[in-house]
C-alpha cells in the first residue's frame, strides 16, 4: 500500500512539474521587449472597450426599448448582445490592432501576441454567445467557464501539459483507477448528452403533444417514457466514459430495492399509480375535477403528483395515490357536458305553467347555457309558503366556474319574474311579549317586502 502511494505521488509530482515549466517557458517568452510591447497595446485596448461599454451601454438600452413589433429571437439576439458589449468591442478593437501592426511591421513575431489575445478572445465572445442556448443558469455558467479556460489552454499550447497533470491525479480502487481528467470528461460529455436529451425530448413533446389520434394521457405517457429512457441513456454513457464497471450497479441495484422496501413506499406508490393513471384514462390535462374540497382542472399530470388549479389561483399538488384509492369526481371524464341545478320558490298566486316557461327563457338568455341542450323547470314540492321550483342547464366549460354561472341564472330569473310581476315569498314570523311589560296593545306585523306573496307568513 505504502508503495503504490509512494508511486502515485512520484506521478503527480512529475505531472505536475511539467506543467510548471511549459507554464514557466511560455511566461519567458512574453518578457522579450516586442512581446511587452504588444502586450501593453491590448491591456490599452480592454481598458478603452470598458469605457465605451459604459458610454454605449445605456443608448443601447434606450434604443431596445423604443422597439416595436419586433419578433422575439431579435429583441433576445440585441440582448445578448449588450450583455457582451464590452467583449465585443474589444474583439473589434483587437482585431483593428492586428492589422494595424501587420501593415507596419513584416515579420509575424512583431503580432503574434495580438493574433493570440484577438484569437482567445474570439473564442470566448463565441462561446458566451453559445451558451446562451442553455438556459439553466448554472449549467450555462460551468459551460462558459470550462469551455473559456479550455480555449484559452488550447491557443496558448498547454493543453497537453494540463491534461497529463490531471491525468496525474487520479485515485485507485484495486483494479479500477480514477483520474481527475477521467471525471472532468465524463461530467462534460454527461452535461453535453443531458442538454441533446432535453433538446430532443422537448422537440419530440410537441410533436407528440400535436398528434390528435393519441389520447392525452397516452400523450403523458409517451413524453414521460422518452424522458425517462434519454436521461437514463446519458446517465449510464457517462459512467461507461469514466471507465465505470456497469454489472456493479447491481449491487447498487439490490441496496437501492432494499431502501425502497423500507422508506420509500409512498414514493413508489406515487410513482405506479401515475403510470396507471396515464394508462388507464381516468384523468387527463384539462379535466375538471373535485377531490375532497378541491375543485379545480389538471394542469399537469407529473410522475409524484398532479397539479389541479382552482379558479382562485391556487395550485394543488395531489398525490397520485389519492386519486387511486378515493373518489374523484371527473366532471369531463368521458363528455364535456355538465348539468347544473338552481332551487327557487313563488308564491302559490302565481301560475307555475307560466312560471316554468319564463324561468326556462331567463335561463336561455345567458350566455354559458347550452341553446341545445334546453334547460328544464319541475316542481319538486308545495311548500310551507311557496312552491318549490328545480331549474336544470347545461354547460360545456367548467373551468369557467360553477358558482359565477348559477348567479348569473339567478340574477336574470330575478329580472324575469320582477318584469312579469311573478312573487318570491319568505317565511315572516309575528312575536308577542306577555305579561305586565308588555301588557299594552300588541305591536302590529311588518309589512312584506315589495313582491312578496300576501299569504306567505307563518305564526
């Protein structure tokens, strides 16, 4: 054991030191006079890019903002673009220098340092331009670092003195040897293959989500399967690029199903029951439902849980087991129809063959209600003191919301039966004070309101 550290050691000092002098021998060739020359021309020139950035900068701005009508990729690309000012006009700048210094003097070595700065440069505009595709930020931010400090090794010639040194660390488990190169390769080449899955599951989403003759859950499904199956494929390439034995995830495997037995139940639960749910079709994206207390339309079918919003703007998050084992209220499953039922009473003066068919008109005259799907007005009872009324409509958009609708059917029946002088009664009852108190003359009734029935009290 003491040997082979004794050896690694000896290794990594050796990569090491090597990377030290290539880093020593190109820093002595940036000391000859002409070479400190250009190197003050293009710290002048960073300097004057930073000063025109910030005068630039703000009439940039001013002018994006009187933009109008413009699509959306151009106002994005001028964004970027004033992001990167500064390095962009230093990329101008730089290049101007070149030239400039290649009129004036013949041999190559009187720019080279210029061609080097504007090169590296270049690169790191390009790549800052690129990652702009990213739109996780950290992701977009190790991309832009790592693919800078990579640039940047390449066109100073230390690529290959950095990649031994890093291939010098490196760790050993028996036969298997791990080196930083070895992860830096397979974290770049992991990130590269879960951006082209993403990528590619998004683009296939949408065609996937276009097709009409798919259900949507199978449409969920579908998505949820090419997910699963591109990042699974990344995952595993990336540890097949380390060097990673695969059969000795099934070990893992086996430790993992063992965790699963005993803590994660309600996940795996979760976890099958959305499998089944897009399966079986019972809810899908859009459907209204109620659970419990909730009342609201699926948003999103996900793998742990379903988002149900309501009308208030609240988001629930509904484990997909309760939508298993209890009851569910679809109120879309199989048709978009939704009946809906209003009570009334009038007062027994009133003729409720006429009080039916003007309660049937003052339905029709909203707008949610179903022209063909007519609503219909019984009587369910005489009551105490009026006729019971039942008025049944249709409707074909739940998610508009139910109470809004049966108040506005409520609103124009008012109309109606106040423009056709039909009666709402109310139960009024008449109270007495016995005794030496309240021995005078018994206070008189109050009178009922406007449009109540003349027999409606109770005492």
């Amino acid at each position: 054991m003491d040997g082979e550290l004794a050896t690694w050691l000896v290794d990594l000092r050796d990569s090491v030191a090597a990377f030290l002098a290539a880093l020593s021998a190109f820093g002595q060739t940036m000391l000859l006079p002409s070479r400190l020359q250009q190197i003050g021309v293009a710290l002048g020139l960073a300097a004057l890019a930073w000063l025109l950035g910030r005068v630039l900068g703000p009439r940039l701005e001013a002018w994006m903002r009187g933009l109008q009508g413009r699509p959306k990729w151009q106002l994005r690309l001028l964004i970027v673009l004033r992001r990167a000012l500064p390095l962009l006009l230093f990329v101008l700048l730089i290049w101007l220098a070149v030239g400039v210094f290649a009129g004036i003097y013949t041999f190559p070595s009187r720019r080279y340092v210029l061609v080097l700065v504007a090169a590296i440069a270049t690169a790191w505009l390009a790549i800052s331009l690129a990652a702009q595709l990213i739109r996780n930020r950290l992701v977009r931010s190790l991309a832009v670092w790592g693919l800078s400090i990579w640039a940047t090794l390449y066109y100073l010639g230390l690529l290959d003195e950095t990649s031994e040194a890093l291939d010098g660390i490196a760790v050993r488990f028996g036969t298997f040897e791990l080196s930083a190169l070895a992860v830096i390769k397979a974290v770049v080449l992991t990130a590269a293959l879960f951006t082209a899955a993403r990528a590619v599951t998004i683009g296939s989403s949408r065609r996937i989500r276009g097709m009409a003759d798919i259900s949507p859950s199978m449409q969920e499904l579908l998505v949820k399967l090419l997910r699963i199956g591109l990042y699974g494929a990344a995952f595993f390439i990336g540890l097949k690029a380390v060097g990673f034995d695969l059969t000795g995830l099934a070990v893992l495997s086996g430790a993992i199903g063992v965790g699963l037995g005993f803590g994660l139940q309600k996940v795996v639960s979760n976890l099958v029951s959305g499998v089944i749910i897009l399966l079986d079709k019972s809810v899908k994206p859009g459907d209204v439902i109620s659970i419990g207390d909730t009342f609201g339309w699926i948003e999103e079918l996900g793998a742990r849980y379903v988002s149900v919003v309501t009308r208030d703007g609240k988001e629930y998050l509904i484990p997909n087991e309760d939508l298993i084992t209890g009851q569910v209220v679809n109120w879309s499953h199989t048709n978009e129809f939704v009946r809906l039922d209003i009570f009334f009473g009038t007062s027994y003066a009133d003729d409720p063959h006429a009080v039916r068919r003007i309660a049937i008109e003052a339905a029709l005259t909203c707008s949610r209600v179903l022209q063909h799907r007519a609503p219909v007005c019984h009587i369910t009872g005489f009551g105490e003191s009026s006729v019971d009324y039942i008025l049944r409509f249709w409707i074909t958009d739940p998610t508009g919301g139910l109470t809004n609708i049966r108040g506005n059917v409520y609103l124009a029946l008012w109309d109606a039966f106040k423009e056709h002088g039909i009666s709402i009664p109310f139960p009024q009852r008449e109270v007495r004070l016995l005794g030496e108190a309240a021995a005078g003359p018994a206070p008189a009734a109050p009178e009922p309101p406007p449009g109540a029935a003349p027999g409606a009290s109770a005492k």
